[in-house]
C-alpha cells in the first residue's frame, strides 16, 4: 500500500478503560499501554471523546474554544487537582456534528469542560494537549434518571461515522465492568470470579460481533447485573462497537482488572 492509499484510510476508533483518577499520575501497565498507543496512532485532525462521566437530559456535543479542564473527582490527592490538559476544542467538527446529524438532535454546549473520561487517558497519550478535543455527552435523563435505551445510543452511534473519514479519533471512555459499590480499595486486589467470568463473555462477544448480546447484556447471567448497576460507563463501549465496520477487527491492546472487578479492557478497531 503507497502513501497515498495509507493516508485515505479511516481513522480508527478506541474504546478506553479510565479507571480510578489515581491513572492520572499512576505508572502502571495500563498508563504504559496508553503511552504506548498513542505512539503508534496515526496523527488525527481532532478527538471526539463519548463521555461516562458527561450525563445530560438529550444529547449534547462541546463546541466551545477553549473548554476548562474539570476535577469530577473528590477525596484524592491534591497534586491531582493542580494537572491541567489545556487542549483546545473545535467549535467548526462540534457544530457540524450537532448539524449534520438530522435524526437525532444534538446540541451545543458552552458553558461544560474536559471531564477525567478523557483528560485522564489523554494526558498519557497525547501528553502535549496540542490536539483539537470535543466531548459528548450520554443522553441519560438526568433528571428523571431515566437514560433511552441501550438500542437509541447504538443507533445513534452509527450517525458519528462521518467523523472518522474526516480524521477525527473516536474515544470511548468508561469501564465494561465498574460497581463501585462491589469493588476493593486496593488497586492490585485479589481479582474477584464474577468480574473475570463476566469479562471473558464481554471479550468472547467482542471478538464473535455478538452485539445483540452485548445491547441485551442482562442475558449474560449475575455477573452483568454485578458488573454493570448502571449504564453510564457501559454506553461508551456501545458507541465504539456501532462504528465498526465489516471488514474490520477488534484488538485488545490492555486487558486486566484494578480494584479487584474493575475491568481495564481497552480495545483498537481499525
């Protein structure tokens, strides 16, 4: 393949564990695996990072310039809270997006930041913050606490495909498995059964393109009902499993547990 053809190639798309906030500054295998992607990344004109940690009543997309950087965390170190990633945003991608997508709407947000969903992950890959970043946010209700259904987020998904022969990066961020009402305080703990079991059929299910089971994941007994109390930091991987398309493959680039049932699974599709 010449030059040429390499640089018409889609760009591709990532779903990224991010963990506890400790990451931020952690040296670990799974900051190392970031380090590491990010050096083998083709250069993208933007990053679109689909956000467990940005939850809205409707959609809604970053279209701010220069967003603030946003400490959604509390109780950890203070060095923590003096990090900034002051990447700046791209209002031009952000309102095309909230535009060009007629069948659902999408709509600008000035006033929200970089929430830890992305600057945390980022911050090991793009360690410069000199790439263009936007977020969206989960239409989850947040109100009523009453997200739409898992099938809405895909389908949805499937909209934001243009992005990727625009060059824009594709993130979601969130965890397959994160209960933070069944988890350990230590972050090498003793890994919990139910959290591998349920971990494995998510990878068995990724790799066979199983997304029913994936959009139905209550079907894949107590482990799910465990593993995923709630849908925010589960969407993410929804949304990156939509843009894929047929003739490509998913590869695991990390895969491990923190906290004991935390699942750190990240993945390339390409």
């Amino acid at each position: 393949m010449d030059s040429s053809q390499k640089s018409e190639k889609k760009m591709p798309v990532l779903f990224l564990a991010h963990g506890s906030p400790m990451n931020i500054i952690a040296d670990n295998a799974f900051t190392q695996s970031l380090r590491t992607l990010g050096q083998n990344l083709p250069k993208p004109k933007a990053i679109l990072v689909i956000s467990a940690h940005w939850l809205s009543n409707g959609t809604k997309v970053l279209c701010s310039r220069n967003p603030k950087t946003i400490y959604d965390f509390y109780g950890f170190p203070e060095k923590l809270y003096k990090i900034t990633y002051p990447s700046p945003g791209c209002p031009e991608i952000a309102k095309k997006v909230s535009q060009k997508i007629k069948s659902y709407k999408i709509t600008c947000d000035y006033e929200c930041g970089f929430d830890h969903a992305s600057w945390s992950i980022l911050r090991h890959i793009y360690p410069k913050a000199q790439i263009a970043l936007i977020e969206l946010s989960l239409d989850y209700q947040y109100i009523s606490w009453n997200p739409k259904p898992i099938e809405y987020h895909y389908r949805l998904a499937k909209e934001l495909r243009f992005l990727r022969d625009e060059k824009v990066l594709i993130i979601g961020s969130g965890n397959i498995i994160h209960n933070l009402g069944i988890f350990d305080y230590e972050v090498d703990a003793p890994l919990m059964r139910w959290a591998k079991d349920f971990d494995d059929k998510i990878k068995k299910n990724l790799l066979s393109k199983n997304r029913e089971e994936l959009i139905n994941y209550q079907t894949m007994g107590d482990g799910a009902i465990k593993g995923i109390p709630t849908w925010d930091h589960y969407l993410p991987m929804i949304y990156i499993i939509s843009m894929q398309e047929e003739n490509e493959a998913i590869k695991f680039f990390h895969e491990g547990f923190q906290h004991g049932s935390i699942s750190m699974r990240s993945f390339k599709i390409d």
